[in-house]
C-alpha cells in the first residue's frame, strides 16, 4: 500500500474535493448505506474499517492524518446525526485522547494532522484541555467548526 495520507474516520467524505485522490486511505469503524429521515442517502464505504484508538499501521508511515472524529454527545443512539457524524461515548475525553496519539504515532516527523472539531457539545478549552494547542487553525463561520493543525 503506497498511500501517504489517512484520514481515520472518514464517515462519508463530505467535505472532501477529491475523495477519490489515489494517495489517500479513508478508514472508519463502520460500513453504511442509509437512508435518512430527509431522504438523502447516507453512504460510508472506508476502504479500510479500524477502530481509530488501535490503528494497525506501523509508526510514523503517513505524511498526512485527518482526524474527524465523532463530536455530538447529546443525540439519540439512532438519529440522524449519530448516523451521519457518529457519537462520542461518556468516556469522550479518553476516547479523543487516544485517537489523537495513534493519529500521532502514525504520522511521521514534521507530518501535518489536521483535526476537525464542531463545539455544539464541547468546547473548543475542553477539547485542547485533552489534545494540546495546535500549531494554528482556523474557525468556520459561525457553525463552531474548527480546523486544527498539528505538526508532529
């Protein structure tokens, strides 16, 4: 496998230009085809379905690692957005943290790791209370998403 960038929990790429991009290598934990209450189609199809806390890649092999993980605590088990964005478990803060290190012990050195983060349920203080201040970063416009950049 000569992939170089990873994005470990790639759901459905909706925020991607070139999902298709023959360097990358989207992973989730799950496979779906849905129909949602609006009646879009949800599809996630990873080419590769890992927990992101337990990664089986050897150290320091991507230049690249995306980190969108689950971010809605206060959602029903079923609902739309638990099925579009996933939802995080009571223990988040563990749960983030351990996904943040094996983002980070795949990257290599002076690799980029960029972390997207939406503050409905937790704020931005809280999230860097478990993952540390990125390099820099940008927030959307009035949605509370957050672009992070970590180098390693």
């Amino acid at each position: 496998m000569n992939k170089t960038i990873l994005d470990v929990c790639c759901g459905s790429r909706m925020f991607y230009y070139a999902a298709n991009d023959e360097r990358l290598l989207c992973n989730d934990i799950r496979y779906l085809d849905d129909i949602l209450c609006d009646g879009r189609k949800l599809t996630i199809h990873p080419d590769t379905e890992y927990d992101f806390r337990d990664l089986p890649f050897e150290d320091d092999k991507f230049y690249h690692v995306v980190f969108d993980p689950p971010h809605l605590l206060n959602v029903g088990d079923n609902s739309w957005l638990a099925q579009k964005y996933g939802k995080l478990p009571n223990g988040w803060r563990t749960y983030i943290k351990q996904g943040f290190g094996e983002c980070m012990r795949v990257l290599k050195r002076n690799g980029t790791l960029v972390m997207k983060w939406n503050t409905r349920d937790i704020s931005l203080p809280e999230l860097l209370s478990v993952v540390g201040k990125p390099l820099y970063g940008d927030k959307g416009h009035g949605n509370g998403t957050y672009w992070l950049i970590y180098v390693k």
